[in-house]
C-alpha cells in the first residue's frame, strides 16, 4: 500500500508545480519544412496546410 500512496503523493505534486519555463517563440523561426506522410488522409493534410497558412499569416 505505500508504494500506491507515494505515487499518488508524487503526481499530486507534478501537477502542482509548474514545468519548465515558458518561453516565446516564432516558430516560422524554427520550423523550416513540414512533412505529411503520403499516405495520410485528405482531411489531415487539409488540416496541416489550415494550420500553416495561419501560423504564416500572422508574421
């Protein structure tokens, strides 16, 4: 039974903590190409070229 109350006692607090350090970035700055595998469904290729015309725009 201790190991399941330490667990829980474990999660709790990496809820509770914050993780890392946020941090802003423009991620045209870091993304130079984006792949889709050939085999994906339209509407996930759709989605993807949504996302990026979006992302793009507001530079």
């Amino acid at each position: 039974m201790w190991k399941n109350e330490q667990y829980k006692k474990n999660i709790k607090l990496e809820r509770e903590r914050p993780v890392g350090i946020p941090v802003k970035v423009d991620l045209t700055d870091l993304i130079r190409q984006v792949y889709v595998q050939p085999k994906s469904p339209k509407w996930f290729v759709d989605t993807v070229k949504d996302v990026l015309k979006k992302v793009w725009c507001q530079r």
